[in-house]
C-alpha cells in the first residue's frame, strides 16, 4: 500500500509530493535549514545541515533528532483539519519530547506556529 507524505509540509521544504511504500513510510530523512522558538525564545537554528525526519506517511516529522547541537529537538505530529501538535525535549540533550507545546499549530509557509512556539524546516 502506498502512503502520500502531507504536500503542505513538503511545499514548505521546497519538495513536490511524492509516495512511498509501507517500508519506506516509516522514515526519510533530508538535511536543510531549521529552526525552533519556544515563548519567545530561538532554541534551535541550524543552517543547512539540520536533520529533518518524516515519520510515517501523514507529514509528520521531527527537526535536530538524534544529534547534540544544540541538544535540542522538536517534534510536529499531523492532527485533522489542518493542525498538528507540536512537544520538544524542554531539556536539552535528552532523549523524549516529554514537553508539549500544543495542539494548535498552523501552517504558513515552512513553519508551524503555535501560540507558544514556532518550529520552521526548509529543504537546502
């Protein structure tokens, strides 16, 4: 079966819609710009080599996953109508997105913003 990865978050990174099949749905990573700003405040902003992972098939990704600089990574999960739920790892260097953010983010461009954070992903 095949899975179509969300064209609203691959337009933001500069890439056309694409299918993949079940085994390869699970994860695809690409490198690019990306960023993360929590309550005003810049956590994450990394120029050209962040490591930007899909998760499945619905568009959902992560930014800075599983490197250390700046120890800091966030995860964006596709919810319905347009929204997407938004948890980072609130202390750096840890292995868990145990801090939500919310379930209110939008999309405009490469960003999702919420009413407490925005985290941005671009293809280089």
């Amino acid at each position: 079966m095949k899975h179509a990865i969300a064209a609203a978050v691959l337009a933001g990174l500069g890439m056309a819609a694409m299918t993949v099949t079940a085994p390869e749905a699970e994860a695809k990573t690409i490198t690019g710009d990306c960023s993360l700003t929590v309550d005003g405040k810049v956590y994450v902003d990394i120029k050209k080599t962040c490591r930007i992972e899909f998760m499945g098939g619905d568009g959902s990704f992560t930014i800075n996953a599983g490197t250390n600089k700046p120890g800091y990574f966030a995860y964006v999960t596709m919810l319905e109508k347009g929204l997407a739920s938004v948890s980072w790892n609130e202390t750096p260097k840890t292995m868990s997105a145990q801090a939500p953010l919310g379930e209110d983010f939008r999309r405009k461009g490469g960003c999702w913003i919420g009413k407490r954070a925005k985290v941005c992903a671009f293809k280089s």
